[in-house]
C-alpha cells in the first residue's frame, strides 16, 4: 500500500496581515511549512510528499529538507484547483490532503486517518464542536440548532483512495462545482467519509492571534 501526502500551502498572508505567504512565516525558529512538511516525513507509513505552493513560493519551497518530497509544484487560482494539481502528481494507493498551515499534526493522526481509509473507503480527522452552532437566516436571525453531539469539525489530514478522489475532481472540474474540503466531492458522490477522532491542537495558522497560540502548543509539546 503505497501512501502520497499531499500538501497544499498556495495560499497568501492575507488573513494572517503578511506581506508574504503565512506558511513561511518564522514559529519558534523554524518555518511553519517546515514542521508541516517533517510531520509527514516522520511517519513511517507516507512514502511521498507532493508540495503545492505558489509559483513565486518555488524557491523557498527548495530549502525544505525531507528525503520524501518528490515534487514541488504550483498550485491554481481556488484551493480545490491547487488540490487536483497536487493529485495529479500523487503516486500509489491512498492519499492524504493537508493543509500547510496545519503544522501540529501528530503521527498518531496521520496513522489513525489512513487505518480509517483502509477500512471505511475515506476518512478525515476531525473534532467535536465545543461551542452550540447555529443556522441563521439572510436576515440574520437564528433558524435552527445543529445537533452539538453529533457536529464536527473537520481538519486534514482527509485520506482517500487516490483513484476516487482524482475522479470526483474530475467531475467538479467539468462541472463548474467548487466546495470547501474534499470530503464534500466525495459526499456529493453519495460517498461516506469516516471521521477519525482529532486533537485541538492540530489547528489551521490563519491569523496573528493562532501564532500565539502555536507557540503554547510547541512549548507543550516540548517543541523548544
């Protein structure tokens, strides 16, 4: 069973208010692609890595060490074309989908998402919502509660088959249909996706505030 992650980091600093892209920005010394990118090269299970990033992000993509990144390659305009790119260049049986601004992922979770695709077809790590969620209306106003025992949410890792998942983005690319993650092509498939239990501290580095917090997360885990 040969195993590609694929790790998609195309997007800029917008949110994060940098003037270059959030998964260079420096955490403790290092990068934060670089702890994404050693997560992977870690687990004994991933066989390649395939690096998505913007063309102008190339270079600096070089300098990463990891005897297991194959490829770095431009990603596309939206994140799921930045995806199906990646995919395009994915080898073997299952693939994994992350995030580069996701550095905290553990091996644990990494392991656990693939044993979850082996056995359900798809998974994807996820957690439970802490807060109550609400549906609202265009005007504003509550409509409706979700279910807090039974709403997720999700992070990447998400694991497929590679075959199944490069066919679904086939058939959105055809189609003019763009969504949020890739668990959704599979459930617009009328596929089912396992949700392999995740950890809070493997969170998406989106804004000033969330470095803060990385930085407690490292200092936790022992990461300097």
């Amino acid at each position: 069973m040969k195993i590609t992650a694929v790790i998609v980091a195309a997007g800029s600093g917008k949110r994060m208010c940098a003037s270059e892209n959030k998964v260079f920005l420096n955490l403790a010394g290092k990068r934060i692609l670089e702890y994404t990118v050693e997560a992977f090269e870690r687990c004994n299970r991933v066989d390649n890595i395939v690096l998505v990033t913007r063309e102008c992000d190339i270079p600096f993509c070089r300098d990463i060490k990891a005897k297991k990144l194959k490829r770095i390659i431009a990603g596309g305009r939206e994140r799921q074309e930045s995806v199906y790119f990646g995919l395009c260049e994915a080898e073997g049986d299952i693939v994994l989908i992350h995030d580069g601004a996701r550095p905290f992922v553990s091996d644990s979770e990494i392991n656990n998402v693939i044993d979850d695709c082996m056995r359900y077809g798809a998974a994807a790590v996820g957690v439970k919502c802490k807060d109550t969620l609400k549906t609202i209306d265009v005007e504003g106003m509550i409509s409706s509660t979700s279910d807090r025992e039974h709403t997720y949410m999700i992070q990447t890792p998400q694991a497929f088959y590679l075959s199944d998942i490069l066919r679904e983005h086939e058939r959105a690319r055809a189609a003019g249909v763009f969504v949020t993650d890739d668990c959704a092509l599979m459930e617009m498939a009328g596929k089912k996706i396992k949700v392999t239990d995740g950890s809070y501290d493997n969170i998406k580095l989106t804004t000033p505030e969330d470095l803060a917090v990385g930085e407690m997360i490292l200092k936790r885990k022992g990461g300097f």
